[in-house]
C-alpha cells in the first residue's frame, strides 16, 4: 500500500486482525464486573431470598416483642393509637392513662430505624442502584446490621419468646439497640428491591403485592407463565416459609443464634449477586 509521501504501508496481517478482534471480545476483569449492571428480569433468585430474610427477620421480632421490623405500616398507626390515648377522656373513677408504654417505644424505634436503614440505601443512587458492587456491598451491610443485632440480643441475656402478647420479653436497652439493626437491615433491603423495579417490590411489604395479585387480568391462566403474577406469589411464599423457618429454629436455638443464621444466608445472598446475569450488551 503506497502512503501519501510515496512510501509503503504494510496491510494488516491476520495475526494483527485476530489481536485486534480478541483484545475487543475479551472477558472483563472482575471490578468491571462487579461495576457492570444486572439484568432486573435475571434477579428472581436473590429477590426471592430478600423475602425469605423479610418474613425470617419478622420472626424473630414479633415473637418477643410483636413488632414488625418491616411491616412499618402496623408500627405506624400503633404510634397514632398511642398519642391519641394521651387526650382520652377517662371514664369517672377510673386512672387516666398517660404513658408511653414500652410497646410503642419498641415501635417507635423499629420504625425510625427502619427509616434510617432506607436512607442509607440512597447510597446506591450515586454508585448505581443496578450495579453489582451495590448490590453486593449492601446486602454485606445487611450482613453487619445482622450479627450486630445477634451480638446486641445474646448480650441481653433476655428470652426470646414472649409468653403473653402484652408482656414482652426484651425489654432492656440492649434488646431496644438489637430492634434498632434488624429494623435498619430490612430498611436497607427495601429500597435496593425497591430500584430494581420488578414484580417483587420493595421484598419488604406484600400488601399491595396481594392486592396486585388478585387484580391481574391472567389470574386464572395457569397455562402459560405470567410473570406479573408467579413472582408475586414466589415472594410470598419466600416470605411465608422464612417466618415458619425462623420460628422453628428460634424454638430450638433461640434468637441470637437465630440472627447468626440469618446473617449467613445474608452472605450467600451477597455472593448470589456476584453471578447474577448482566443486562443483554446491545449490537
């Protein structure tokens, strides 16, 4: 090949060729994996397992204090029920309630934790909800948030089991601190289900799921796979079977090492992230 200046120009060889074309198509570095986006549609496994951690967690809550560490609407309107006992007219000859009582402390605080748990989780805004490097470090997070509450709960020296739905079985302050991470974990794992926007929601709340369930058009066509309907039903039962789970090992084993369990099956949800399928590379 003759250059401008009347040289020559060596023509690409086929070694040069296949250098070139296995440079372009080779397999990224593991920080570019983690730093590349899953495919929402390939996340069923993992967001299935947040679920299961919903209604594992839940377990353990509310069988000691009856609370919810995720279903914050009950805590919520427990609050509203709370602070209009304050302005109750007493019936004559009877004593005035006007205290805080413990179970409403334990609400309140399972619910402004949970709060700072999802506020943490706008992290993943500026790193990139859909990343794998978020996925993976908050569900590790949720990890920490995890075995700090086993620890905080083992400490407490407390039962784990409440014999009477009035008389609560954590009551110290190290109980209140275990509510306080179990709440935030589930914070944290609402809004990374929450920004992968699928058919399991936030894996925390399954209200409107039930409802959505109910209201699908293909309720009934158990011929053909409907995603907007199996994988809000796989949710459920997740959830559903991480409570009877839960509750059938804290029996056994009691609550603190109850939470270690659950801190486990939170680092094989880490690692689940790592091998989720990426989104399609478009052509």
């Amino acid at each position: 090949m003759t250059t401008l200046d009347g040289g020559s120009q060596t023509p690409p060889t086929d070694k040069t060729h296949d250098a070139e074309l296995a440079m372009t198509t080779s397999r990224p570095t593991f920080w570019q994996h983690l730093n590349a986006e899953v495919d929402p549609a390939q996340c069923t496994g993992p967001l299935a397992a947040f679920c299961f951690m919903t209604g594992f967690i839940d377990a353990i809550s509310f069988s000691a204090v009856f609370v919810w560490c995720g279903f914050q609407t009950g805590n919520f309107a427990q609050l509203a029920l709370a602070l209009a006992r304050l302005w109750e007219t007493a019936p004559s000859g009877s004593g005035h309630d006007e205290t805080f009582h413990i179970a409403d402390k334990q609400a309140l605080t399972s619910l402004v934790t949970f709060m700072f748990g999802a506020f943490i989780g706008r992290l993943g805004d500026r790193i990139g909800s859909h990343k794998r490097i978020w996925l993976v470090s908050a569900t590790f997070l949720q990890v920490l948030l995890t075995m700090a509450a086993a620890l905080t709960i083992w400490k407490s020296e407390q039962s784990s089991i409440a014999a009477l739905r009035g008389d609560p079985s954590w009551t110290n302050t190290l109980t209140f601190v275990g509510l306080a991470f179990m709440s935030s974990s589930l914070g944290l794992q609402g809004i990374v289900g929450k920004r992968l926007n699928t058919q399991f929601g936030t894996t925390i709340v399954l209200t409107t799921i039930w409802v959505e369930v109910f209201s699908d058009p293909r309720l009934f066509n158990l011929r053909r796979k409907v995603i907007t309907r199996d994988h809000k039903v796989l949710g459920a039962v997740a959830l559903f079977t991480g409570a009877f789970v839960s509750r059938a090992i804290l029996g056994q084993i009691g609550s603190a090492a109850a939470l270690g369990v659950g801190a486990g099956l939170r680092v094989l949800i880490a690692l689940a992230w790592i091998v989720t399928p990426g989104k399609p590379v478009s052509r």
